[in-house]
C-alpha cells in the first residue's frame, strides 16, 4: 500500500462557463492532517464535493489509493464527510444517526451495538446515545456528525467547515478536540476552512487557494514564513508589503535604503516585494530604528496593541507590540535580516521551490 | 375599548360557525323526525336509520364508495411521491417549474371539465364505464392533490441528509426509504387522507364516468334527491358526518400528542 491516499491529476471543475477548479494537481499522504483554505468561492468545497465523488471532475482524473474514482458512486467511496451543517438525520436518534452507516452494510446488531458506543465514547457523547437530535446543543450535533464518520473507520474524513457554526471558546475546545482525535485515530484528515488561524493550529500540510487554484502548499510554518506570493501573504496573518528590489544576494532594497536579507536567486535589480511580519518589527526610538515612521492609530488586540504607521515615503506599517505608544509620534522599527522575506513576481510554486532548494544546500 | 373589541371578534366568530353548521345541524335534527318530511318536527324516531340499516343496495353503494376512495387514494399516494420527487430531481429550474404548472392546472379545472374529458377519453379508447372507469379517474384527478402535498416537504429537506446518507454507503434506494420517505411522511400522510376525502365526496367526475349500475355514494344521493325526499338521506349523512367528526379529532389528538418536545433545544 502506497502512502498517497488521493491524488488529483490535471483536474478540472466547471459549471457551465465558471471554471471553479482549474487543472488542480496535488497528492495527499496516509495519516495527516491536512487543510484547504481560502476565501469562499475558492475552489475548496468543490475539491471536497470531488473527493466524497458528490460530483464529477469536468476532465482529468481522481484517483483514491492509486485508483482512478471517477466513474466510482459516492456510495461506495472508502470515505465519510462531516458536513457543514452536520446533516444530522432528524428522525433518528443519536445511536441510529451514528449507526447509519453500520446498518447499510448489515453489520451485526452486538457489533452495530459496540462500535457505536465506542464512536460517541471517542467524541465524548456516551451518555447520549438515546436522545433525539432536537435536543442536542450545537457543539454535541458536531460530536454526533464526527461519531457518525469515524465509525465507519474510513481511510479519510472530509471535513467541511465542520467548525464555522460554533460560537469563539467551543470554537477553539473542538479545534484542540478534532486534532487529538486525528492523532489518536491515525487516519487522514482533509479539513475546510477559510479561518487562517484554525488552519495553521491544525494542520500537518496546508494548501491554500484562490480563485480555483492552489497558490501554495506546505507545512504551517513554511507557509507562514516564506509566503510565495501576495494573496498568501495577505490571507495568512497579518503583513507588511512593500516594493522593493533586489541589488544582489543577501541585500535588498525598499524604503530608499538598503538592508541585509537571506535571501537568494534573484537577477540583479529584480524588482520583487518585500514581506515583514508586523511581529517582526521591534519599535526603538526614531534615532535608532532601521525605518523611521509616524504612528497613525493604535488597536488594543488584548495580547497586544497594533500600530499602524507610514514612513515618508506613504508606506504603511502594521506593528504588533505589548508596548504603547503615542498616536502621531514618531518612532523607529528594528528588524533583523530573518525578518525579511522575499517574494519574485509571479512565481509558480514550482519555481519557488526549486530556488529554495538551491540555496538551502 | 378592549373589552368590547374582544366580544366583538368573538361574536363574530361564533356567528360564522353557527351559519357554516346550521345546514348540517338542521339536517341531523331532522334525521330523527317521525314526520317523515324537513317540514315540521314531530316526534324523535330512529325508523330512518332502521330503514337505512335493512337497504342493502344503499349500503353496498356506500361500501363502493370506501373501496374506489382507499384504492385511488393508495395508488395517487404511491403514483404521487414518485411525481414529486421526480419534479424535485429536476436540475434545470425552467423544465421544474413547467411541469409543477402543469400539474397546479389539473388541480385547479373544473371537475366538470374533467369528468367530460374522462368520459370521452373512456369512451375513445372502448374502456366500458363502471368501477374500472370511476377508478382510474379517481386515482388520476387525486395524483396532483398529493404532488402537491408533498413538494412543500421535499424543498424544505437540507440537501446535504441526502449527500450525507450516499456518503454513509446508502445506495439511491436506500437513500429515499431510510432518509426522504421518513422525512416527507408527514405530506404523505396528509396527501393520503386529502386524496382520500377528495375521492369520497367527488360527485362531478364520477356522475360523468359510471355506469353499468355502479354507483357511488354522492351520484346515488343525488338520483334519490332528485326523486324526492326521503330523510333515509338524512340519516345516512348524519352518520358520515359523525365518522369524518371522529376521524378529525382522532388525528388532531394524535398529532398534538406526538409534538416533539421544544424545551432545552438548542444550546
């Protein structure tokens, strides 16, 4: 058995002249957590709806455990979906909405019995087995749609959105929840959002689109740090961009100076964009700081303020800091060369993994 | 002010009732006159009911009555969910709506309308009028009375229970009788029972398509009113009209026990 699970090849989606997925290529491995976030109307429902089979690709091809599903009914997929709004059964109960499953494939009704009990017991529900669906709070029709899935013990669950409903605090004890659950289980995950911060505490592997393609695809943390281009950056966290260009290995120029940065492969004066995290930057006095800038106004975000500033040249500047500063004084940004990242115009993801590859050795 | 607004609106509620009643009250009162006529009350009898109990050619048309009314409105039921789940299924929102228009037009002509085309189509074909004929056109006026019961049901379904039961490994049997049937039983039933009283009290299309001697209860009436009045009529009214009673507050009893409980519902 291979470690790819599912794998798209050159897969496309369109309803009538709307192409919603376009030429998508990616493999998904045995035993992670993945996520596919971007903005609604991205694409990232329809890759789901592709994978459960609710719908076919318009060309290329799907492919479950190196099997091409194309023709495959969604009956009969190694894979269960926890829906967006649970599609709970409303006239079962609890037990019979977990055992749905179980009873289509004529399981034993001492087995049915067991494997319910231990599906609500994985989700925290065991006392509930006899309720109806109606009196079952939000945060529980969750748990009773994750039971429903895993107790089928399939390969992959496909979860959509399966968060977006709850309030902020159960929010985040289900995000806590569905990742210990993953990793006790050990079976892949593939998860929908468009919540930049659950996908990153989540996932193993995070692919972000936009507008039916994938822009980029990689760990939380690489995503985060190296963002390939404009949209990633912006969707993931907070940034700064500015333009910029490159003089030469290790040293860039943006805001008429010019600074020490890790990053290689340009052409001589490339011009490229230039991406501080606004964590990043470290306020000092106006004499000290790498960028002198004005403070235009300040946010209390609980952990800590946000400043946004311009420097001379109209460039905003978004800081995070636990320190307060005064609106309209000026003040000075610190950052490191680590802070810098540096993003080519219209890079493929291809390409921006090849030049990585090239320097990191 | 209130007050008087209140006894107003209550007045008035009472009056429309009484007027709407009146007929039939009238009626049942005059079931157990010994007179023998609607024209003067004089003396309680249970004769009528005695007379109507030992005439059996009206107790067998009564009975015809029940059987076409439960077989029309089992197959309309049947003919009927398949209809409007297929309507449903249509993707393309032009062809839906033309067929739902479609069916709302037989719902809304005329019975003498279409008791005519029945009885031309009958006679076209060479199918002889009698139970078969009454039959058919029971079941086929009832099918767009159930479609229309049911759709209401099926739009208010989520679309993802469906997805969610194929995704569970629910084959498309599966999917209508563990997941819609259970969901749109509740139109069902009502399109049943609709069916089945439209069927009962259906005098139009049936006067135009029986024959052979087979009669139903309305067209029997009818002929024996026309005769002039006996109140065997009266007593035979009398009696649907207490079963259709019982048989109204049996299912609201029913349907108000069976509510499902609202308290600590969500969150």
């Amino acid at each position: 058995m291979s470690n790819t699970i599912i794998r798209f090849e050159n897969v496309t989606k369109a309803y009538d002249d709307t192409v919603v997925l376009n030429n998508v290529n990616f493999e998904i491995e045995r035993g992670k957590f993945y996520t596919l976030l971007g903005p609604s109307g991205c694409g990232k429902t329809t890759i789901l709806r592709l994978i459960a089979g609710f719908i076919q690709p318009t060309s290329g091809k799907v492919f479950i455990d190196d099997k091409c599903v194309n023709t495959i009914p969604a009956h009969l997929r190694p894979v269960n979906t926890v829906f967006q709004d649970y599609a709970l059964f409303p006239h079962l109960n609890v037990f019979e909405n977990v055992a749905f499953g179980l009873r289509i494939q004529k399981v034993k009704e001492a087995e049915v019995k067991e494997r319910v009990a231990n599906a609500l017991k994985f989700v925290n529900l065991e006392e509930y087995q006899t309720r109806e669906i109606s009196e079952m709070s939000g945060g529980q029709r969750q748990r009773v749609a994750i039971a429903r899935a895993i107790v089928n013990r399939p390969q992959l669950v496909l979860l959509d959105e399966p968060l977006s409903a709850l309030d902020l605090k159960l929010r985040t004890e289900m995000q806590y929840e569905l990742r210990e659950l993953q990793q006790r289980l050990g079976i892949t995950f593939v998860f929908v959002t468009h919540d930049q911060e659950e996908a990153l505490a989540l996932s193993d592997e995070i692919f972000v689109l936009n507008k039916g393609i994938i822009q980029q695809s990689g760990t939380p943390t690489d995503i985060y740090d190296e963002p390939i281009n404009r949209f990633v950056a912006d969707f993931i966290g907070e940034s700064n961009i500015v333009d910029g260009f490159m003089l030469e290995d290790n040293l860039v120029s943006f805001a008429n100076r010019s600074f020490e940065c890790v990053d290689q492969g340009f052409n001589q004066n490339e011009p490229v964009e230039v991406i501080i995290r606004p964590e990043d930057l470290e306020i000092t006095t106006a004499e000290l700081g790498k960028i002198t800038v004005q403070v235009d106004s300040i946010l209390f975000r609980g952990v800590h303020y946000e400043m946004s500033c311009y420097d001379e040249f109209k460039n905003e500047w978004l800081v995070h800091s636990t320190k307060k500063v005064d609106v309209n004084s000026k003040i000075g940004l610190n950052f490191g060369p680590e802070a810098i990242h540096i993003m080519r115009l219209g890079e493929t993801e291809a390409e921006f993994d090849k030049r990585l590859e090239a320097y990191e050795e | 002010m209130e007050q008087t607004k209140k006894w107003f609106a209550n007045g008035y509620l009472i009056l429309v009732f009484v007027i709407l009643y009146a007929p039939i009250l009238f009626l049942t009162a005059y079931s157990f006159n010994s007179g023998g006529s609607m024209v003067g009350f004089d003396g309680f009898t249970l004769e009528w009911y005695q007379e109507l109990f030992s005439d059996t050619r009206l107790l067998i048309i009564v009975l015809n009555t029940l059987v076409i009314a439960l077989i029309s409105a089992t197959i309309a039921t049947i003919v009927g969910v398949a209809g409007a789940v297929a309507i449903h299924n249509i993707e393309k929102t032009k062809y839906r709506s033309m067929l739902l228009t479609l069916n709302n037009i037989l719902v809304v002509s005329p019975d003498v309308i279409i008791g005519a085309s029945f009885l031309i189509l009958f006679t076209m074909l060479g199918i002889s009028l009698g139970f078969f004929s009454v039959l058919l056109s029971h079941i086929a006026f009832s099918i767009p009375i159930v479609v229309i019961m049911i759709l209401p049901k099926l739009k208010e379904m989520s679309p993802t229970l469906v997805d969610a039961a194929q995704d569970l490994g629910a084959s498309q049997w599966q999917v209508f009788s563990k997941v819609i049937l259970p969901y749109i039983l509740p139109g069902v039933f009502a399109g049943f029972f609709t069916a089945l009283t439209f069927s009962l009290d259906d005098f139009a299309v049936t006067f135009f398509v029986t024959g052979n001697g087979f009669n139903t209860l309305a067209v029997e009436v009818y002929s024996l009113a026309r005769q002039g009045i006996s109140l065997k009529i009266n007593a035979l009214s009398t009696i649907i009209f207490a079963i259709t009673l019982a048989l109204v507050l049996g299912y609201y009893f029913l349907s108000t026990r069976k509510k499902p409980k609202t308290l600590g519902g969500t969150d």
